[in-house]
C-alpha cells in the first residue's frame, strides 16, 4: 500500500496554488514572466550560449508539456514545490520555521524559480549544492561516498558556472573555501567575535578600495558588459546611467547604487505600485540575511575555525554583491528580484542548514560527554 504524507502534500498544494496565482497576477499585468516563452516555444533570435543550454535542458525536462507555457509553468512550480519541501524538511524545526516559510515564499521564488527560467534550473542546483556543502563541512566523519559526492558538487558548480557565469562565483567561492579548510589545516589565524554588520562595513571598504585601484574604463566596460549581458529590457528598467559610473569613486553614490539595486524610488513606486512588492521583498531579505548569519556567528563564537570559515564565506558573499550584483539591480530593479532568486541558496539557507547542523552536533557531543 502507499503511503502519502498529507502534511507533505497540503504544504505542496498550497504552495502550488499561491505561485500560480501570483504568477497568473504578473503575466495579467506585464505580458510576461522574465523569458519563459524563450526557454517553452525556443527563440526567433540567436541567443547566446548559456541560454541555449538552458533550452536544450527543458526540452527534455518539459517534453510532456513543451510549447505550452500554462502546463510547463504548473509542471515547474509543482517540481520546485516538492524539491523545496522534501530536501528542507529534515532542517525545518520549531527554532527557525518561521524564517524557513518566509524563504520558501519569497515573492522571487513563487514567480522565477516555478517558471521556465535559467533561475529555475539555478536555484535547484544551488539548493542542492548547499546542503551537499553544509553537510559535508559540519558532519565530521568521512563517509565511502566522499568521492562521490565531490563529483556531485563539481558538476553542480560547473552546471551554475555554465547557466550564470559570474553570478555563480558566491558558490564558487563557498566549494573553494571549504575544500582547503577540510584538506588542509589552516586555522592560523585568531578570529575575534563576528558582527555581521561589522563585516559588511569592512567588505564595502575592501570594494571601495578595489574601485579606487581600477582603471575608470576598465570600470565602464564591466558594468556596460554586465547590463547587456544580463538585464532585459522592462518597464521597470533604468537607463545606464554613464555619469554614475564616472563618479563612483565617491563612496556615496556606491552606497546609491547597493540601495537602489534592493528598493524602488518614490517615483518608480508612484508610476508602478506592484513594485512595494519588490520593496517588501527586500524588507525580508536583509531581516532573514541580518538574523540567520547572526545566529550562526554566535553559535560558533568559541569556535575559531569556524568563525574563519564562515566568516570567508559571508564576505565572498557580500563582495560578491557590492561589485556584482549590486550594479546588475541598479541597472534594472525587476531584473534585481530575478537575480536574488540566484543568490537565496547561499545567503539565507546555507546559514540556517548549517545552524541546524552544528545545533545537531553540539547536542551529539553534550550527551556522550
């Protein structure tokens, strides 16, 4: 007889449900949801390399419902239901439940990571990618399938490097840092309690100071390469503004750029009030990234090598937006909700994974001890 866990199912349904409706409300109101209709009914245009990778995949993925973006979209959003529930279940407690449902239904989730889109196939391969991670990093005993799950996560980075490219380097970064801190013995240096706030003040320093030893046009031809390789053009686009760029070694208008990419203007709000979604978005992705990293740094504060890793990790993270990410949402604020979809995974629920697993081990030891 089979068993159906009807806790399991309730949550997917209705999770199905709210994605689909959010998702019928955006294609009402702006015709489309980012480039589906590309990766369900192929391109009248050449696209580049990484896009072409991206249909090839869902023309297998979708072959039972490629063409037909109503039933390619509830197919997807079902996919991404199941997988979020069944591979965050085990981590999911009455500590942290609150912030984990805040995450699984973040309004970027319930539109680009149900739909046909390279943030679908990014974010599966990230969440997969950071528990492989946390997993491994935290649980101290080697296990036969070492070997295998290397692989595992080589092909998982090699997959995101080949959707995303330099949005995929967050995740590099991570698969790098723990590598050598489980290779090798590198706690040799003495790490002091960690602030979140205190580190993102110091990786802002690190990007400003990168920004004041980079020539301007090397500057120009980045943030000109990073707009024309992966914003589109939508009605909540922002001209490339070429004066910002001339003077962003004033350290004010960095700090525009950072908060432009995460809230809309007055204006923008004025003209098109479904961008207060984005706003709250925002609101509750810095709440979940402040909180989650916080609770894992002082969970390790006695810890210092894993105040050394995770520390890296958070910075490579916040770099990683300040020089990244941060310009691509100036640039366009609805593509700035899409590309978060990208970065969910690492920045808020790797931490939370990783508190409950440490959480875990700590109670292990204290009850052999």
């Amino acid at each position: 007889m089979i068993r159906v866990n009807t806790k399991l199912l309730f949550a997917v349904i209705i999770r199905v449900l709210i994605s689909l409706s959010l998702i019928a409300i955006t294609l009402y109101i702006t015709g489309r949801v980012a480039d589906a209709g590309v990766y369900v009914n192929g391109s009248p245009w050449q696209t580049s390399g990484n896009t072409e990778f991206a249909i090839s995949i869902f023309k297998l993925l979708l072959s039972p419902t490629y063409g037909n973006i109503i039933s390619s979209i509830i197919l997807l959003t079902t996919i991404s239901s199941i997988l979020i529930f069944i591979l965050l279940k085990k981590y999911i407690n009455n500590r942290n439940y609150i912030d984990f449902y805040l995450i699984i239904y973040l309004p970027s989730l319930l539109l680009y990571a149900n739909t046909p889109s390279k943030e679908f196939l990014f974010f599966c391969a990230g969440l997969l990618y950071v528990i492989l991670e946390s997993e491994y990093l935290i649980k101290n005993k080697k296990t036969k399938y070492t070997l295998l799950i290397y692989i595992i996560k080589l092909l998982l980075l090699w997959f995101m490097f080949k959707l995303r490219g330099t949005l995929s380097l967050p995740y590099l970064a991570l698969g790098t840092i723990t590598f050598f801190f489980k290779t090798f013995n590198l706690n040799i240096l003495k790490v002091s309690n960690l602030k979140v706030t205190n580190i993102c003040i110091y990786s802002f320093l690190i990007c400003f100071f990168i920004i004041i030893l980079t020539n301007y046009d090397f500057i120009y031809n980045i943030a000109n390469r990073l707009n024309s390789d992966f914003n589109t053009v939508s009605i909540l686009s922002r001209k490339f503004d070429i004066q910002l760029v001339k003077d962003i070694y004033n350290p004010f208008n960095l700090i525009k750029v950072q908060f432009l990419s995460f809230f809309p203007s007055i204006k923008e709000t004025l003209i098109k009030p479904y961008a207060l979604l984005i706003a709250y978005e925002s609101l509750i992705i810095l709440y979940l990234f402040y909180k989650s990293w916080q609770n894992l740094f002082s969970l390790i504060k006695k810890d210092n090598q894993a105040k050394l890793i995770f520390s890296l990790v958070f910075t490579s993270i916040v770099i990683s937006y300040f020089l990244i990410y941060g310009f691509l949402g100036y640039m366009n604020i609805g593509s700035s909700q899409r590309f978060k979809t990208n970065l969910v995974p690492i920045t808020l629920i790797f931490p939370l994974i990783s508190e409950q697993l440490i959480r875990k081990r700590i109670n292990k030891l204290d009850y052999y001890s």
